[in-house]
C-alpha cells in the first residue's frame, strides 16, 4: 500500500508541478514562478519585431534568444507597437500590417523556445515609432481640437484609439504558436507606455487618471498578466520631499501615486545618469545613481509593497568608455542583488541594450555585443548566476515543503486505509 500511494502522490507532485509552470505573478514584493520567487536578469532589444518580420534577419532574433541564454538572461522588453511611418505594426487606427504582426509572433515563439520572458510595451512616448504624436495626429485628421501631444492621455478619440491597439494585441491568435497573446505564459507582463511623460500637467493627476482607466481596461480584457506602466521612476507631488532625488526637471509623473494604483502590479524605474546630468563629473553621477537606486527599492519595499523591475539602464560608449560603463553596470547589478539576497523588491534589471553582430543599423552607443564587449559579458554572466542561485534557492525550498506535505498526506491516508480494513489499531 505505502508503494502504490508513493507512486500516485509523485504523480500528483508531477501534475502541480506542470500546473503551476507558466504565468509571472505577483504576491507582496516578490514575482512569483511556480510558486517561488522569481529573480531574473534581463536586457532591453527594442528591435525585435522589426526584424523578425524581416525575413533576411529573422534569424537574429533567434540568435540574440540564444546568446542570452547561455549568458544566463531570462528576461526581455520589447515594442508591440510601431505607429505610421514606414514598415508600421498600425497604418492607421485599428488597420494592421499582417507581416509586422507575424514577425512580433516570431519574437514571442523564439522567446518561448529558449525560456526568455517578455515584458512588451503598447506605445512609445516618443516620436520614433509614432508614438503619442502619431495617435494624435491621427485623431486630428478625424477633426478633434487637439492642441498638444499630451492631449494623448485626455481626448477620449485619442484613448479609444489607444484601447483598440491594446485589445488587438492581447487578443491576436499567434500564427506559430496558436496561443492568443492574452494567454502566452511566455509573456511576463504588458507595458502601457515607454516612459510616460506630461510636461502639460505637472501635477501627474493627467497621468495619474491615465493609467488608472488604461490599467483597468487592460485588466478586464486578460486577467492572466502582470502590468507596469513603463515610468522612469520621477518622485511627484505625493512624496515632494523626495523631488530632491530627481533630475533638475519633472516629467509630470508621480512614482509613489502612480505604481499604488491597484492595476499595477509591479514599478519600474529608469536610470540614465549620462543624459539626465550631462555636465556632471562620473563621480557626481554615480553618486546621483547610487540614491536613486537605493530611495526607489526601500520605497517599493516599504511604501508600495510592490515588485520593483529596473527595466531599463546604460551608458552611451559615444560619451564614455567601456570601464565607465562596466562601473555603471556593476552598480546597478549590486543594488539589485543586494535586495534579492535579503528578500527585498528589486527583482531584476534589464540593461538597455542587447544586440548580435550584424545589426549595425540599429547601433545607438548603448548596444551590448557579447563578442565585442568582453569584460561587460562577464559582469552580466556574474549577475545572472547570482539571481539564479537565489531562484534555486527558493525552489528548493518549495520542494521540500511540498515533499513534507506530500509525506504527511501519504502517512495520514496509508494508516486510514489500515483501519478501514481492520489492520489498525
């Protein structure tokens, strides 16, 4: 008896196992994966779906998948969006370029193939790619009165066009895998913005109402992932004793007020003291970095209770030299782990940005290539094996409790069905 029920609580722990296997979550301050912390280092390649739909340098993706991999990276953020212009993802609103489309289906099949998660981005700030400029001009060419691009986060045209965008791409069936977007494990988490900015509200209650109705419509179309809002990490109004730590400029962002908002499950911050302090000396500069490292973490630790993700961090090799930026590196990666080791919010980074060879088109003094970089493949390999070992740390950890628990449930049925058959006491 003790054997068959051996046999049927492996198979049981088999079953949890594969049933756990799949969505990022959420709990605390800590992701969650299979019922264990998830820690992972990770890197921005914001030009993913463009070549992947690009069939003479599709295989760059796969080959960026698979050089991350072996350097012990598991984590990737990426566009979902490229609005107008040339090669677009949208032509117009709710008009979609196929090709483009099936190449952002590649990236994702890739990224399953080789075990990367994806945090992916719905729309760009910015001009390159469109971003909210374009959504607005196209809302003026319907006629609406629109006297500046942040009219993006209040002209109701403008959001409903933005709404669509999203439930397109969490509902688009992947042409690969056949999985809808909204129920790919391998997708981490959506991105409601690259780096959110009102310079017409300063107050961030714009950007604040923002996010509060794009979060909730994202969340009533898929339940099953996590959502940041693609902030820099700006302090606002609500923490105003904290504005010192900022950058001499506000973005109309509020990192406190907006990360609490209830459909966001994670922060994230930022970190580019080259272009936020270009007159400063390296050493003011790292010292700037250090605080706006360490205020952000205790605060996602102690105020929000949330995740913190540094998604996006580097330094320009056109303005400085490698060791420079394997300092800047080095850094980050000591304030990150330094948290994980302890339990803490800060659950990954992901340096901005990685490339392979052959991408030169692309190259904006920031690209990492592994091959070309050395001495910043090491540190990035060093970081990774750290985080993972904290990972496996927490899964062993699980597994011998599940095991206890198992065994304690296996005694308890084995003596029940003892006496039930008259062999008991």
């Amino acid at each position: 008896m003790i054997k068959k029920w051996s046999l049927v609580f492996f198979i049981f722990l088999l079953i949890q196992v594969k049933a756990d296997d799949g969505f990022i979550t959420a709990k605390g301050v800590h992701l969650m994966l299979n019922g264990s912390p998830f820690y992972a280092n990770g890197f921005n390649a914001y030009w993913l779906m463009n070549t992947g739909a690009n069939p003479y340098l599709k295989d760059k993706v796969s080959s960026v998948f698979q050089q991350a991999k072996e350097h012990g990276l598991s984590m990737a953020r990426t566009w979902a969006f490229s609005d107008g212009g040339d090669s677009p993802l949208q032509y117009s609103p709710g008009s979609y370029n196929e090709q483009m489309f099936q190449g952002l289906d590649f990236v994702i099949s890739e990224a399953r193939k080789y075990g990367i998660k994806l945090v992916l981005s719905m729309v760009n700030n910015y001009d390159q790619f469109g971003g909210k400029k374009q959504y607005v001009n196209w809302a003026r060419g319907q006629g609406q009165s629109i006297s500046s691009d942040d009219d993006f986060f209040t002209n109701s045209v403008v959001k409903q066009y933005y709404k669509n965008h999203i439930k397109t791409v969490l509902t688009r069936i992947n042409t690969v895998t056949g999985v809808a977007y909204k129920d790919e494990p391998t997708i981490m988490a959506w991105e409601l913005m690259n780096e959110p900015r009102c310079y017409a509200d300063p107050s961030g209650k714009t950007i604040q109402d923002w996010i509060t109705e794009m979060a909730s419509y994202v969340k009533s179309i898929d339940g099953n992932h996590l959502l940041e809002a693609g902030l820099e990490g700006f302090y606002g109004p609500s923490s105003s004793e904290k504005q010192q730590y900022n950058p001499n400029f506000q973005v109309g962002t509020d990192f406190i007020a907006n990360n609490q908002i209830p459909g966001i499950d994670f922060a994230t911050l930022h970190s580019y003291p080259d272009q936020w302090l270009p007159s400063s000396s390296d050493e003011s500069q790292t010292s700037f970095l250090n605080n706006w490292l360490y205020n952000h973490i205790q605060d996602a630790q102690d105020i929000l209770r949330k995740p913190i993700l540094l998604a996006e961090f580097g330094k320009s090799l056109k303005t400085s030299g490698a060791n420079q930026r394997d300092q800047l590196f080095d850094t980050v990666y000591s304030a990150i782990y330094s948290s994980a080791r302890s339990g803490g919010a800060a659950v990954g980074g992901m340096f901005w940005q990685l490339f392979t060879e052959g991408l030169d088109s692309y190259r904006d003094g920031y690209e990492v290539i592994f091959s070309e970089n050395p001495s910043t493949a090491t540190i990035i390999t060093d970081q990774s094996q750290k985080l993972n070992r904290i990972r496996k740390m927490y899964v062993r950890l699980r597994n011998v409790q599940k095991w206890n628990r198992a065994r304690d449930i296996r005694r308890a049925q084995w003596w029940a069905g003892n006496d039930s058959n008259g062999t008991g006491n």
